[in-house]
C-alpha cells in the first residue's frame, strides 16, 4: 500500500508539474473559447466521438487533480456540444472525476488529507449527522465548500460511495446547465450587439441569481419538511420570545430590542440565572473575602506582621449582601427600560411559534430556548442521606465545617476548595480523573495543584466513590483510590461536578426536539434546533456552560432569530476565554497544545516566565507564565494561557487580538502602563520576534550602523 501511495503522489507532482511548466492554463480562458471555439467545432464535427472522448477525459483529469479550468470547460462544452449534450457529458465527467478524488482521499492519502482538511472533515460530519444525504445535496448545489476541499473531504467521512454517487449528480445538474448554456452563448458573441442579446443577458441573470435562488428553495424545502404538520399562525405578538431569563437570555432579549424588535422574555424565577445566584458573582466574594485573609497572613513578605481571625459567619452573610446588591441591579424593570417585556411563569411550547404561559398563548415569529443549567447530581448510594451541598445551596451555609469534602475538578470545585481551605477549614478535593482542570495546559495544571497544595488542600486523583456511610454523627465516603479501599471522613459534602441543561417540563418531547449525551439540545452552527426558527444558547445549546459563553451565544441568536429569511451569522466558539479564579488565576483563549495536536496544526510555542516581569515583582513575587501558541512561521495567535495573579484582565489584550486578527507584531507595537502584567503582551511579542527575526538582514543591518560611524568604525 504504501507503494501505491508514493505512485499516486508521483503521478500528482508529475501531472502538476506538466500543467505548470507546458503553461498549459493558458488554454483554459474565456479568450480562447472565443478565439478557437469555432476551429475546435469544426474538429467535434468533423470527429465525433474522438473529440468528445478527448474533451470527457480531460475534464475528469482536471477534476480529479483539483487543477484551475474546470469552470471554462464547462463554458466551452456548451460552445462544442450544444446545452443538452454539453450539460451531459459535463455531469457525468466531472461526477467521475470527483469520486475517483474521494476514493484516492479515502484509501491512499487518508493522513495527509486529515491532516490538511480536518475542520472541514468534522463540519461535514456534523452536517451528514443532521441531516444525512440532504446535507451533501446541499453542498453540490450551492457550494459552501470548494470542491477542491470537498472531495476529498468526504473521502474521510462516513458516506457511502452511493449516497456521493447521486448526490452529486444530482446537485451539480442545476449549476452545470447554465454554465453550458452560458458558454453556448458567449461562443456566439460575434459583435457588441450581441452581447446586449436578450438571451445572453438573461443567462449571465440566471448566472447571478441562481445561488441565491437555490438557497431560498433549500430552506423553504428544509422548513417545510420539518413544519410538515404545525399549524403556522396568521400574526405574531413578538419578533423573539426568549425562555429562561439568566445570562445568555437576559443578554439575546436585549440585543434584539435594541434592533428595535418587539420582544418578550419568560422567567418563571429569579432573573439572572446560574452565575449571578450560583456562579461567578458569589465565588468571587468568597474568593475576595479568603484571598484578603491569606494575604494578611502572609504580609510578612511586604514587612507587615498581623494575626486575623475569620468570622465564617460574617464571610457568608457579606456574600449573601454582595448577591442581594447584584440581584437589585436586575429586575424587571430594568428589562423594560432597554424595551423588553417580562413575563413571570413557567413557560411550555405548544407549537415552534406558541409559548403557554398559564391561560395565556404568546406567539412569535422565533424562539431562544435559554433556561440555563442546574448542578450534576451523581448517583452515589447513600448521598441523599447527608443533604449534599452544591453550588446553589453553599451561600446559604452559617457555620464553617472543620472537615469539607468536595467532589470535583474542574474550575469551580478548584475555587471553591482554595476558598474554604483559606477561610479554616480542613478541605478534601475528590477528583474522580487522573487531573485537575483536564482541558487546560499541564503547566497551568500543575500550577493550580501546587498551590493547593501549599494551602492545605487534600488533592485525592483517580477516586472512584462507591457510597456513602452514616454512623450517628460520622459521615464517610467509601471510595476507591488506586484500586484500595479508602473511607473519607467529612461534616459536609461539597458537589461541584459540573452543570448539565435544564430543560424540563418546556414541552420539547411534543416537538420531538433531540438531545446530545450531555443533555443540552442539539443545534447547527447557526444555533438552530431541528426547526429553523426556535434556537438555544448556553448551557441548553452545550457543551460550555460558563458566563462568557451564554452572552457569546446570545448575539448569534438574537440576530438569527430576526433575520434569518435575509441572513444568517455562524457561530464561532474560537475566541470564547475560559477562567479559573484560583490563586494564581488560570486564564486562556484558544487551543491548548493538546488541542493543536489532535487537530494536527502546525505550531509554535512562545514561553514567558512573569517572574521577570516588574509589575511581579511589585506583586511581591507574582510567580506564573505565559504561553501563546503561533501559527508555524507565521505571528498568528492560535492560543494563550496566562497563569498568575490578574490573568484573567490581562488575557483581555490576547482575546481582543484575537477576535480581530491582530498578530505579535502589532501587540509589540502597543504601547502599556508600566508596571502591569499587560507588558506580558509586549515581552512575549518580543521574545516571538527575536526568534523570527533573520539573521542576514542582521548584519547587514550591523555593517551599515558601523559604516554611518565613519572614522569610529
């Protein structure tokens, strides 16, 4: 096999480097359809089937090698073989040539095309996985994906040689005829009157409006098929109803009336959702209130000696007061003054444009499902009897537990541990993998288990609870770790494992709307359930279920939602930052080298230590690093991970670079206040640039400085 691969690539560079060096694209032009067009009829008359065989093979080599020139043969068709004989041999040429491309894909150059194709590859899949043989239709007859991309693209996914077969066929069909039809009419341009003919006026407008056209059509197919059933009303009373008032609600109403749309949103509870109540908001406070603690604790390294006492109690009603104040700034009347309705009850969807609300029917043209998550809840024998804490319950905790156990390992239950660990208690962290923070860098890490560490924190990995034992006032967790049996004595049990969607009673079964292994619901790159008009965000559209998600997913959303007949926006989760609020902080934007890996980019680390930085050492020794990965050879930012204090507002400079392309040249030229951890931004553009930086240009650049010194040289 690997024979038969070298000769496939031989023959590739030996056909390529014919194509390049005869200058044979130079055949391949509008030009020479007009000035030989007439010379190579004569020849198609004169010899039938040798030119049409000549003329097929060729288009099926040009296919296969992914060569410029397809498009002016399609045009030259139709000036040889007339519309219909054109369109035929054009059909059915390059549907040859495009399956022997997915079949070498599929068999001889699987890893380099994986390689050089693999974000199209998982997009497909996802499409095919949606909506099956439709979706590649979709492709061939409007081509989202270059073919050049697209063969071979599918070459790597699970279509059938069959379901490639027709599809193709089939989609392609449209396109090609008025392509043939158009080349027969430029062939017939003889003087400038003829190009103002009604016919080839009306071909080169058919030309124009015929993606557009095919889109229009695929959609009211596609919506048409899946409304097959529903009753659509006559009017609306909103242009977006949005269900589920938290952070990614609150922000998609909002957007959508400041577009000037008439909108509703439903909330049966508090508004806010998750990281108000539950989430960042009250971490922070705690965080606050434990890190001013230890910093006390450890003033003698600025030369100032104190002894503190914690008041558990004080702590958590400040968190409480911190929540109360947060919670006055969102209200309904806040929702009004930005020109959104509220609407208190619990909501159920009775149809992909009707919301019941009690007696009341609200319809509207679109729907955000944003209901937001609730705590994962393992099932554990035994749990139920000890009243476990979790992430909504803990602010309402009056008496600090001596002995905290807390099951997670993600950012929160990392927080969260620091924080209580910080405020007196004695603090077991039960992490069931083999790591904290699994999807992070390993530096960052081992960062975040170090400090742990260092404040007392019991880090215990790969634990694998079996149940939970109560003994009068004894509670135990009986666990298994490396395969021992282990008993975990704790007053409280923390769970922090993670949210999942919270979706019930809405009424989705009648809908038939389809749910991932997760829980959230399952939506297109637009956000879309399988009904065009009813979108997710958050946490219900998975699998992130932080903040800066939810509002990252709002826009798209809300401006899908209104515009959708006229245009719709993709979404893009590659600028979304992420955050542990530990001490130090974890913050990143991007890939991780984990992630560059397995997508097989080519890259480049640019590693900084913060310890050499002044703003650190005016931090009294703000100790962490700086990692941004790069494009190979190139100043293109892929992903950033800072770690150390103040991470997560210096990262702002990365994701804004980011979000609007900007590389480490351009962040080398920004100007910072010194001392701050910004300058992190400038020292690694820096370092990035001096290892770029050519070295003949050097001392080139050298010999000139000392020659402009004259006799001092």
């Amino acid at each position: 096999m690997k024979l038969t691969r070298w000769l496939i690539v031989l023959l590739f560079v030996v056909a390529a480097a014919c194509f390049f060096w005869f200058d044979l694209e130079q055949y391949l032009t509008l030009e020479m359809i007009q000035a030989k067009s007439g010379a190579l009829r004569d020849q198609v008359q004169a010899h039938p089937w040798w030119a049409g065989s000549v003329f097929f093979a060729a288009y099926v080599a040009l296919t296969v090698m992914s060569f410029p020139g397809t498009v002016v043969l399609t045009l030259l068709a139709g000036a040889l073989f007339g519309l219909v004989g054109g369109t035929l041999m054009v059909s059915f040429a390059s549907n040859i040539g495009a399956l022997v491309a997915m079949l070498i894909s599929r068999f001889l150059l699987r890893d380099w095309i994986q390689k050089r194709f693999a974000k199209q590859i998982a997009s497909i899949n996802r499409g095919l996985e949606r909506d099956g043989a439709f979706y590649l239709f979709s492709l061939r007859l409007i081509p989202l994906v270059p073919f050049v991309l697209l063969n071979p693209a599918l070459g790597l996914t699970r279509v059938s040689m069959w379901t490639f077969w027709w599809t193709t066929q089939a989609g392609m069909l449209p396109g090609h005829a008025i392509y043939v039809g158009a080349g027969r009419q430029l062939a017939r341009i003889r003087e400038i009157s003829d190009i103002l003919s009604p016919s080839l006026i009306g071909t080169l407008a058919l030309l124009a409006v015929f993606p557009l056209a095919a889109t229009k059509l695929l959609t009211l197919y596609k919506a048409r098929k899946v409304y097959s059933g529903w009753q659509k009303p006559e009017s609306y009373e909103y242009n977006l109803l949005v269900v589920g008032g938290g952070s990614g609600g609150l922000a998609a109403a909002r957007i959508a009336a400041s577009m000037k749309a008439r909108v509703a949103l439903v909330e049966r509870e508090r508004l806010g959702g998750a990281a108000l109540h539950s989430g960042s908001v009250p971490a922070r406070a705690l965080m606050r209130a434990a890190n001013m603690n230890h910093a006390l604790r450890q003033g003698g390294t600025l030369g100032i000696q104190m002894h503190t006492e914690v008041d558990f109690a004080e702590v958590m009603q400040q968190v409480r007061r911190t929540l109360d104040e947060a919670h006055r700034q969102v209200t309904a009347e806040s929702c009004k003054a930005t020109g959104v309705e509220m609407i208190r009850g619990r909501a159920q969807l009775t149809s992909p444009w009707s919301v019941q609300i009690g007696d009341r029917t609200l319809y509207s043209r679109a729907i955000v499902i944003a209901t937001g998550s609730r705590p994962v809840i393992p099932p554990i024998p035994g749990l139920e009897k000890v009243e476990p804490l979790t992430c909504e319950s803990i602010w309402d905790l009056q008496q600090r537990p001596d002995r905290l156990l807390i099951m997670g390992g993600e950012a929160n239950a990392c927080e969260l541990a620091q924080a209580f660990q910080r405020l007196g208690c004695q603090v077991t962290l039960v992490v069931e993998g083999d790591m904290l923070l699994a999807a992070a860098e390993p530096e960052a890490r081992q960062a975040v288990y170090d400090a742990l560490c260092a404040d007392g924190v019991q880090v215990l990995l790969q634990v694998a609870p079996q149940h939970v034992e109560v003994a009068g006032n004894e509670r135990r967790l009986v666990c298994l770790i490396e395969k021992q049996h282990h008993s975990l004595a704790f007053d409280e049990v923390l769970l922090a494992l993670g949210r999942q969607a919270h979706l019930d009673e809405l009424g989705l079964e009648a809908l038939e709307l389809n749910t991932r292994e997760d829980g959230s619901l399952e939506v297109d790159e637009y956000l879309a359930t399988r009904y065009p008009n009813i979108y997710a965000v958050g946490a219900v559209a998975g699998p992130d279920s932080s903040f800066q998600s939810a509002t990252h997913h709002a826009w798209y959303a809300a401006a899908n939602g209104l515009f959708s007949g006229f245009r719709r926006f993709m979404v893009s989760d590659r600028v979304v930052p992420r955050v542990a609020f530990t001490s130090p902080e974890i913050a990143s934007v991007g890939l991780t080298e984990a992630q560059a890996k397995l997508a097989e980019l080519e890259y480049e680390v640019t590693l900084l230590n913060l310890d050499s930085l002044e703003a650190a050492q005016m931090s009294a020794g703000n100790s962490g690093f700086l990692k941004v990965l790069t494009e190979r050879g190139r100043d293109r930012i892929i992903g950033v991970t800072l770690v150390g204090d103040g991470a997560s507002e210096t990262l702002a400079v990365f994701v804004l670079a980011m979000k609007h392309k900007l590389g480490l040249n351009k962040l080398r030229r920004t100007v910072h206040i010194n001392p701050t951890l910004a300058e992190a931004s400038l020292a690694v553009a820096e370092a990035w640039r001096r290892a770029h930086t050519a070295k003949r240009p050097q001392t080139w650049a050298a010999r000139l400085h000392r020659w402009r010194l004259g006799g001092q040289a």
